[in-house]
C-alpha cells in the first residue's frame, strides 16, 4: 500500500503488506515497501530482515541493496552499509547499461 506509505500510515502499510506476502501476490515488492515502511517507523531490524527476503526474491534489485545500506548504518553497521551501497552502485549501473 504505497497510499498509505505516502500519507505516512506506516503500520497501516505494514498490515497491507503483510496480507500481500500471504497472499504471495508481487512477494519480493511486499517485502520491499514493508522493509521501507519499518525503516520509516525506525525498526531497522526489522526493516534489513524484509530487505533481506527482498533481495533473496530479486538478487538485482539495486534499491533494496540501497535501503538496507541505510538500515545497516542506523544501526552502527557501517562496513555492512558500505557493502550494500557499492552493491547497489553496480547493480543500478548495470542495469543503465543493459538499458
């Protein structure tokens, strides 16, 4: 529910994503909007776990390599974020490349 991450309704967001990923309707985009919407909410945690699964349904997806590099550093993890955002680098562009 991208509306309601607009509006700033984060919990709202969450509980539609989580009915998307039972329903298994566009998984790896569910995981990805509700890692965002954790990340907005400040559960970094909770938000890498959701980019995680993202990235593990979609290996190039560049903005979910991204978006968990800024979770990683909120969280202190900066070796971690460093890796994420050259990942994401390469990936984004790879893909203007093959554009």
């Amino acid at each position: 529910s991208v509306a309601k991450i607009n509006l700033k309704d984060y919990e709202g967001a969450i509980l539609d994503y989580d009915k998307a990923i039972e329903l298994n309707t566009n998984p790896y985009k569910a995981y990805y909007n509700r890692g965002n919407a954790k990340n907005n909410l400040g559960d970094y945690e909770g938000a890498i776990l959701d980019y995680d699964k993202a990235i593990e349904l979609n290996t190039n997806h560049y903005k979910a390599y991204h978006n968990r590099g800024i979770a990683k550093n909120n969280l202190g993890d900066y070796e971690g974020a460093k890796t994420d955002m050259e990942k994401a680098a390469k990936l984004k562009n790879d893909e203007k490349k093959n554009a």
